[in-house]
C-alpha cells in the first residue's frame, strides 16, 4: 500500500513524463516540418533538371525573380555551414540522404513517445490504485472524529446581508 508521499512522488513521475511527451511531440513536429522542406527541395531539383526551364526564386516578401539556371550546378550546405556546389543530381543525392537520417531520428523518437506514453499510463494507474487503498483508510479514520464533532457542534447562527439578502451560509 502506497503512503501519501509516495503518491506525491508517482504523480511527480507521471508529471515529468507527460512534459516529455510533450517535447518530443514537438520534435517530431519540427522533423516533419523539415522533410517536408526536403520534399520541395527535391521535386524543385528534379523539375530543373527536366531541361532548360524557367523557374522562380524567391528573394521574399511575396518577391520572385524568374530565372533560368545557366548551369546544372546548386549550391548545398555540405556541413557545418560549409557551401560548395554541387551538380543537381549529387544535391539531389545529399538531401535524400538527410531526408533517410532524419526519418530514423523520427523513428527513434516515436519509439520514445511510445515508451514514455506506456510509463504514463503504468504510473496513473499505480496512483489510482494507491489513491484508493488510501482513500478507505483515510475516511475510516476520519469518520469518528466527524461524529464527535457533530454532537458537539453548536447551532450556527445565520447571517443575513443588508436587506435581507441570503447569503451562502444561509
């Protein structure tokens, strides 16, 4: 049987486990965010690479400037915020394979989500079970000292506003 401090502790547990959850939610969230960029990146590549064709790039606040790509080169974060350009294709190649890397770390944080969901669930339980184990032996113990009580409570006198108005004594 679980003491009061003791489900202190578990409803802690179940607390700080719900806040995981919630960030890794919001991790996942963001990832999504990102391969979906990808996506766009790389139909955008593909599209150019269909021969020589217009495109728009935009430079922001709702400004494009139309192009068309003089050469088959892009120019692609390589890492650490290093550039160098790239043939299409290779870019093309570079952003499939973060897209894979960044489908495994979703996939490893849904396996978490999962987890930490099941430690919820474990641990509400555990505190619903010791809250009502606690419960009876509380009440059993409270029950005689509210009838001392009531043989000993006076009347009460009630209060009346100005006006006459009840109050919620009344």
């Amino acid at each position: 049987m679980m003491d009061a401090e003791e489900l202190q502790r578990v409803a802690r547990l179940v607390d700080i486990n719900r806040q995981r959850i919630s960030r890794i939610k919001e991790q996942v969230s963001r990832l999504d965010d990102i391969l979906i960029e990808q996506d766009g990146v790389i139909r955008a590549l593909k599209a150019l690479s269909d021969g020589e064709r217009r495109t728009m790039i935009p430079l922001g606040g709702g400004v494009q400037l139309p192009v068309i790509p003089a050469s088959d080169g892009v120019v692609v974060d390589i890492g650490s915020g290093v550039q160098a350009e790239r043939p299409r294709n290779e870019a093309i190649n570079i952003i499939e394979t973060r897209r894979e890397e960044v489908m495994e770390v979703i996939s490893q944080l849904r396996g978490e989500l999962k987890e930490a969901e099941e430690v919820v669930k474990t641990l509400a339980e555990s505190f619903a079970e010791g809250a009502k184990a606690l419960q009876p032996a509380t009440t059993t113990t409270q029950e005689p000292a509210e009838e001392s009580e009531s043989t000993e409570a006076k009347p009460k006198r009630r209060r009346r506003r100005s006006g006459g108005e009840l109050t919620l004594d009344d």
